[in-house]
C-alpha cells in the first residue's frame, strides 16, 4: 500500500537510468529529471465556446444525470502529463460529476441544449487530445545519451586511485566496493579499426630508423677498420725500415748485422777490367768488387799512374804494365792493394759497345758534351741529365777525354757507363751468362762466361738498388805512384779488405817501405834488403816529411813476431817495432828515418 502521505510518484518503482559519464568517461545512473508539462492551449467547440475534453464521459449511458459517477464507453482514460494530477470530470467551468451545465454538480445541474451534442462530441475529442499528447509526451520522456565508442581514459597520476571516486554503491557488495561496473572496460575488448594503419606505420618508421643505424654503423665500421688497416701499415713499414736499417736514427738489425760483419773478416769477390781503346788507343783499368759479406758492390778505378812491381821487382806504371800485354799485371795489385783478384776481363770497346746493345742502351747523367769525330765515327753526345746512351755513345762518352783535364774526369766517366750498364743487366744469372756469350768476346781462361755472368748479376742487384748499395771510388795516387793516405783508408781498407790481418799462416808477409830520410839511396838499400829476406815488397813511396829514427808498425798482434824479424833483416834494435796505424797497405810497414844506415 501507498503511504496516503506522501505524494504519489509513477517512476518511484522505477530502476536507476543512465544519465551520462564523468569527467574520466565512466557512466553515471540516476533518475531522469522530470521535465515540466508544457501547458496546453485552449481549445473550442464547433459554436466558438471554450472546450474542455475532461468532461464525465456519460454519453450514451444515461445522459448527464447520472450523478456524480463517472461513466466510460469502453476506452481506458489517458494518462495525465508526468508531474500533473488527473482529475476525472473536471469541467471547464467549474462543475463536477457527469452532469454538464453552467452552474450544477454532479446530476444536479441542469442540462442545457448543447448537452447531448457536446456528449457526442466528447469521445472523439478526448480521443484526438490523447492522439496528440502521445507524441508530445514522448517528447519530454528523458533520452539516455549515446556511450562514446572508445573513452579515452587519462593516465592516472602516482597516488591516485586507478578506478576513480565511486559514483554510487554496489548493491552486491553491500555498497563497499567501488562503484564501477565491467562495461567501463569494454574498450579493451573493443578492436580498433585503425589499429592495423598504426602498427603499419610504426613497423615503417621502425625498421627506416634501424636501416639509417645500420648504415650509420657500417659506415664507423668501415672507417675504424681503415685507420686500422693504415695504422697496421705504417707500423709494418716503419718496423720493415728499422729491420733493414734504413731509418738513419734507429739502427736496425740488419744494419746492426752489417756494422758487426763490417767489423770482422769479409769476403769479397773481385776482378780487375781493362777496358782497350782500339780506335785511338790508350787503356783504362777498374776493380769490379762484390762484396758477399755486406751484400754491397763496388767499382774502384785505378790510374795509370798506380806504381806495380814487374816479375824482376821494379816498378812501373800501371797502364804501361796493361799496354805491354798485361802479364803479372794481377799479382802486382794484389801486392800493392792486397787483394784477392779472381780473374781478368779485357773489354775491349767494340765489345763494350756490343754489351750496351744487348741490354737495350743506357741512362746516364753526362757532365759534358762529347762532340762527334767523324775519323773514328763516333756520335755526339750531349750534356744533362738521364741522357739515353746507345752502345756507340757510350763507347765515345766512356773513353772521352777533354783537353788539359785529369785522368780522374775521364775514369769517372768510365765509371758511369759500368754503373749504367750494370744496372740493365738481366736479373737471372742464366740470362746474364746468354748476355756474356752474346758479346762474341775471347775470354781469359781464368775467367769464363759462367763465372763473369754471374759476377755481373750479383753486382747488377746491387746497382739497382742505388747508391746505398754501390759505390764508385777513384784510387787516389801520388805523383810518384804509390797511394795516398786518405785511399789507404777509405778505398783500400773499406772497399777491397782493409788490413792484411787475413794473411795466411807461413806465406811471407806483405812489408810496406816509406822514405822518410830524403836520401834515395837509403830506400833503394832497404828495398833489396826486404827482398832478398823473401818478403813481399810494397812501394810506399815517399813521407810528406823527414824524420830522425827509423819506425815499424803492425796493426795485428800476429804480425808482432814478423815485424821484428823485418827489423832485424833491416839491421834495426827490437825497440822501433810498435803497433800502430800502418800508412802503407801492408802487414808490416817501414819507415826509414835519418838513423838508418845500410849495411
């Protein structure tokens, strides 16, 4: 039952509605808000009189005198507007009940001559007002409002609650738990039909980016492994010169090598070369040494004033011994140098020429120009820097001679042309021995094509490594034909051997004789004396200077014991023999002071 105090309310029964979302998109319930009943116009009758269809429906049932009971034809009444009492049998004008009149209630008014007319007209305008109000009703009727496809819930910030504040109670929890129900998350099962178009674009964006890191690191990859490769060559390079001794602040191991074989004995292989002019005479002499110790080669020339001693131990010059026909010629340098020769080659110029030929001409720098001479055809050539020489060119820049010059400037011009050809020598010893036969030459027979080929590919390695690794000297020689001091140390002792501490146990010793008293007749003394004693004489011609006592010098503690027998063979006390700097290329060297008298 209703309470009888409290108004009458049609939606009290009624659940909670929707009625919208918070501000964090979560649905909101409660009551629809009553909407005031928009108020309805007049309406009249056909005659122009107000009308009002909630009259008594009596019509038909008894007229208008049944009193006061509310009669019906079978339609149920219309609801009133929300809010607003119904009230049956309200008349317009102020009467109540079923009875129609200007002034009665119920059946007691009285019935005027439109009564039974407007009873008539009462149904069908009440039902046409319901008609028309049904619609209007619907109208205010409140309209849930459409829940958004995809709320989009705010990220909630540390502290606060995930959910949000509640909205209303659980009625299954008893109203403790938060008010929020499983369609708020229906979102999450909610697929999105752009999600496929984002995904794509973020694969695209994503793998662009990784390719443009990928490119990025290969390209520090490839400058890493550059530096590298650089860092690792200059190392290599840097060690391969220090290895060789090439750098001229580091000694290397090879240059440490080198110093220790250059300190101790060498071996050396040599021969001597002498080159005939057979087109306007005169002869010319060098040492082609190879150096096995060292790795190093040489061309030492020799002046035709060098003195050498003949078989019967007078001296001669060197290039009268040459142009006599050249015997003994060898042995007499080994006693003034000391060396070892292996062997002879006469070059004589047409076959000089010939052996330019056969390795394609040379280049060489000339330091002057050699005018043609028709008598002897030969061509000109000219002065400067890596001058092309065939073999009839360098046969004329070989042997030219300038007017008032030195015998040196003309051996030094030989000199280029050895170097230069030596240098065009094949690299094979086999090819080199062919170039050897080509020449068309009579060799000595101590020296055969074999041997002389592979002479000269081993000196043609040298050369072509440049001057670090051979070297052209001219032997220096006084007027009087014996060595001067600064040949006795840089050419003879460098280049062919140095001292004669090598020399064989029991051979005769090598003796050096210097004239240091003025008086020839002393040195001629002292020269039959030291080869009547069977030693090995060595011209050292005459001292810068005088000096008054006698003196003997060795360089090797062996030679010691020799020295001293030269100095008893000289008629001399022990006490001049010393050791010392020899000036003379010899194992023991004598020079004669004042107090030397022949026997």
């Amino acid at each position: 039952m209703n309470d009888p105090q409290q108004p009458y309310d049609p939606y009290a029964s009624q659940e909670q509605q929707l009625i919208g979302y918070d501000a964090y998109g979560r649905p909101v319930y409660g009551r629809a808000p009553v909407q005031p009943a928009a108020p309805q116009a007049p309406q009249y009758d056909a005659y122009g009189r107000p009308y009002d269809p909630g009259y008594e429906q009596g019509y038909g049932q008894g007229g208008p005198s049944h009193g006061g009971q509310q009669q019906y034809d079978g339609q149920q009444p219309q609801a009133a507007p929300q809010g607003q009492p119904w009230t049956p049998g309200h008349d317009t004008y102020g009467g109540q009940g079923g009875g129609h009149g200007y002034g009665g209630q119920g059946g007691q008014g009285g019935h005027d001559g439109y009564a039974g007319y407007e009873s008539h007209q009462a149904p069908q305008a009440q039902q046409a007002q319901a008609q028309q109000w049904i619609p209007q009703q619907a109208d205010r009727e409140p309209v849930a409002p459409q829940r958004p496809r995809t709320p989009q819930v705010p990220e909630p910030r540390r502290g606060d609650d995930p959910v949000g504040p509640s909205s209303g109670t659980d009625d299954s929890e008893g109203g403790d738990a938060p008010d929020y129900r499983t369609e708020q998350f229906a979102f999450l099962d909610q697929p999105d039909e752009d999600s496929e178009d984002v995904i794509d674009w973020l694969k695209f964006t994503e793998s662009r980016t990784e390719r443009r890191e990928e490119a990025r690191r290969r390209g520090r990859n490839r400058v890493i492994a550059l530096i590298v490769v650089l860092a690792l060559f200059v190392v290599g390079g840097i060690g391969y010169l220090w290895y060789a001794g090439k750098l001229p602040f580091l000694d290397g191991p090879d240059r440490k090598k080198a110093a220790a074989a250059a300190a101790g004995p060498q071996k050396r292989d040599v021969i001597v070369v002498h080159v005939h002019n057979t087109k306007k005479g005169g002869t010319s002499t060098a040492l082609l040494v190879d150096n096995v110790t060292t790795q190093k080669g040489a061309t030492v020339l020799l002046p035709n004033t060098l003195g050498v001693t003949k078989d019967d131990g007078t001296g001669t010059p060197l290039g009268k011994a040459v142009g006599d026909g050249g015997l003994g010629v060898r042995e007499s340098l080994d006693s003034v140098l000391g060396t070892r020769i292996g062997g002879t080659w006469r070059l004589d110029t047409p076959f000089l020429e010939n052996l330019v030929e056969l390795v394609g001409g040379i280049e060489v720098d000339t330091d002057t120009a050699v005018p043609a001479d028709d008598a002897v055809k030969a061509p000109a050539v000219a002065q400067g820097a890596k001058q092309h020489l065939s073999g009839a060119m360098a046969v004329a820049y070989a042997t030219h001679r300038g007017q008032n010059e030195p015998e040196t400037k003309q051996l030094e011009r030989l000199g280029t042309v050895l170097y230069g050809t030596l240098r065009k020598i094949p690299a094979d010893p086999k090819a080199a021995t062919v170039t050897v036969e080509s020449m068309g030459q009579i060799l000595d027979p101590s020296l055969n094509a074999q041997a002389l080929g592979t002479l000269l590919y081993k000196l043609g390695e040298h050369a072509k490594q440049g001057p670090s690794a051979y070297r052209t000297d001219v032997l220096g020689v006084k007027p009087d034909g014996t060595l001067t001091d600064d040949a006795n140390k840089t050419v003879v002792k460098e280049v062919l051997g140095g001292s004669f501490t090598a020399a064989q146990a029991g051979t005769a010793p090598r003796v050096g004789l210097r004239n240091a008293t003025g008086d020839e007749k002393a040195q001629t003394a002292a020269k039959a004396a030291l080869v009547n004693g069977g030693y090995t004489f060595v011209e050292g011609g005459k001292a810068a200077g005088t000096q008054s006592a006698t003196q003997i010098t060795y360089q090797d503690d062996a030679q010691r014991a020799k020295a001293v027998e030269v100095a008893k063979t000289l008629g001399l006390p022990e006490t001049v023999v010393k050791k010392g700097e020899n000036a003379v290329n010899a194992d023991v060297v004598v020079t004669l002071g004042k107090d030397y008298k022949p026997s």
